[in-house]
C-alpha cells in the first residue's frame, strides 16, 4: 500500500473567541458581587460565594489560556495543531467548578445547617443579587446568541451542538450562565425566606441546591470534554457525505475502513483507503499522450532492456497521474467540506 498524506495550511480558526466577552463581563460582575457582598459577611452565603468568585475568575483565566494556544500554529512537536487545547482548558475548568464550586458550595451548607448562626440584616445581599442577575444574564445572553448562530451554520440544534462540546469554551460559559442565573433565583429564594421565617434553614437549604446546580454542570462538562480528548468521530451523517465525495470520482473503485475525527476548533482528520479503478487511470494517462508515438516506440523494442526502460519510464508517469488525481479529490472534499483539515489517503 502506497499512503498518500496531505495536510491544508493552517488557518486561525475563530470559534471560542466570542466566549472573551462573556468571560470578560462575567469578571466585572465577581469583582463588584464580592466587594459588595463584605457587608453582609455574617451571611451564610458570602464565604461560599466569595470562594467561589474566586474560583470561577481562576476558571476563566484557564478558559482565556486555552483559547489563546488553541490558536497557535502547527509546529514539528505538534503536526495537527494545539486546537485540543481549548477541550484540555475546559477539562480542568469542569474540575475546578466541581472541586471549588460543588465540593465548598455544600459543604458550607452543611456547616450551616449543623452550626446555625443568626440572620443579619439582607437588604445589601438582595441589591448585590440583582446586580449578578442582569451581569449574568448578559453574558448568557451573548454565549446563546453564539452557540445558535454556530448551530444554524452546521445546520444542528441548539442542544446536539452543546451535548458534542463543538466550542467547549464557549459551552463552558453557557453553562455557567445558565447555573449562574438560576443560583441568583435561588439563593433570592432561599434568603428571603430565612429573612421572612428569621431561620437560617432556608439559606442552608438553598446552599445545598446550588452546589448541586453547580456539580451537575461540572459533571457535564467534565464528560463531554473527556469524550471530545479521547478521539469522538465526528456525526455518521456528515462522515457519508464526505465518503460520497470520493465514491463518486470516476477514478475511485470503492472506500473502505473510514475514519473521520474531530480534532477540536471544527477541524477535522479524514482517512480512508482507496481503490482506484486502474483500468480508468490507465486510460486517462493514455489521453494525454500522443498513441501513435507510444506504438512506434514500442516496435522498436529489441531486447529485454528495451521493455524495461519503456515499462519503467510510463510506469512512473502512471505514478505521477495517481497523486496528481489524489490532490484533485482531495480539493474537490475540501471544497465541499471546508471542515476538513487533514486528509490521510492509503491506496489499495
């Protein structure tokens, strides 16, 4: 088997990039919260909400370094390109949610409900409340717009883009957003009714609810981006499309063994083996030349070295004809399918 490899020049790709945005507008809102939020420190929820303020600044960080080197060109260490980056970011991101934000979350629940304390005044906790849910808000507002407008251009639904973690950053965002503003209703929930019952139970309650909020949303994460680093094939539908490019080439016989992965950033790895109708190419490099020339040559074959010399000198150009046939296909999948970046082609 002769393997014929080509890899399309890289190009930054853009996807994530809006996720800068929400991450910037989402650290403004944690600075003000937790500047505001020391003034009702006796509060059950200002030691959870201040670690997990932090963490979360600490997750966007992560966030913004892996957008950044997922940009990177491909080098000779990494021949395919630092697009995984941006899965490895969000990894660590979906750890830091579940350690910091579920783990702490409900621990100081816990502490809560086995060691009450008395209810300070809220009126400042409620103010501070209102201010995360507008910031908030907006940035989820601006991570849905992405992952639709993204969704409508690969022709999927809004839900099947972020179960396949296409733009994990931007999913990260998304939903943390939507954890994030369903937190606020809770926790507004949660201490107006400790403030109207004078018991710190409902503000426990309600700190247990959003660690589970938040464990749920890390786990998700976690899950989707583990499968995306693992190696996740990319949909069975798209993968047929892309094989019925090479099928209906006149030169191609047949395709076997296809494999197309998604190797992050919308790029992706396609291979295949190829049988080529030899008869076909045959009569294609024939096209191309003068017969009548070709037929007085080979009358004046004499001996065995002759026959070599005319096999080997129309056997190469035959070779030629092959790969130059194969940049053709490959051209003619990438144009059809810009998604494709590097095309790994075995011929049978």
């Amino acid at each position: 088997m002769r393997r014929i490899f080509r890899s399309k020049p890289w190009h930054g790709s853009t996807p994530g990039r809006t996720a800068c945005l929400p991450v910037l507008l989402r650290d403004i809102s944690r600075l003000f919260h937790h500047k505001t939020s020391r003034s009702t420190s006796s509060n059950l929820f200002s030691p959870a909400e201040t670690i997990h303020s932090f963490a979360d600044t600490c997750n966007q960080a992560i966030l913004a370094v892996g957008l950044m080197g997922s940009t990177k060109k491909p080098d000779k260490l990494h021949p395919y390109g630092y697009s995984s980056l941006r899965y490895v970011s969000s990894l660590v991101s979906g750890l830091g949610i579940f350690f910091f934000g579920f783990g702490l979350t409900v621990y100081h629940g816990i502490m809560g409900l086995l060691h009450p304390t008395a209810i300070a005044p809220l009126y400042w906790a409620f103010f501070v409340l209102g201010g995360s849910l507008l910031s908030e808000g907006g940035t989820l507002m601006v991570a849905l717009g992405q992952i639709r407008k993204e969704a409508r251009r690969q022709n999927v639904s809004i839900w099947n883009y972020v179960l396949r973690g296409q733009d994990p950053s931007v999913n990260v965002v998304l939903l943390e957003d939507i954890a994030a503003v369903l937190g606020v209703a809770i926790a507004a929930t949660s201490m107006g009714l400790s403030t109207y019952y004078n018991s710190p139970l409902p503000d426990c309650i309600g700190s247990l609810c959003i660690g589970t909020l938040l464990g749920a949303v890390a786990s998700f994460i976690i899950y989707t981006n583990t499968v995306a680093l693992v190696g996740r094939s990319i949909p069975i539908a798209l993968q047929q499309q892309m094989t019925q490019v090479l099928e209906s080439d006149v030169l191609v016989r047949s395709v076997y063994d296809v494999k197309a992965i998604d190797m992050g950033g919308l790029n992706v790895r396609y291979k295949a083996e190829i049988d080529f109708d030899g008869r076909q190419l045959t009569r294609s490099y024939l096209d191309k030349q003068d017969l009548e020339m070709m037929l007085e040559e080979s009358q004046n074959l004499k001996t065995i070295e002759d026959l070599e010399g005319f096999m080997s000198k129309h056997g190469e150009n035959i070779v030629d004809l092959l790969g130059s046939e194969v940049d053709r296909i490959e051209a003619s999948l990438r144009k059809k399918h810009p998604e494709v970046r590097h095309v790994d082609l075995e011929v049978l």
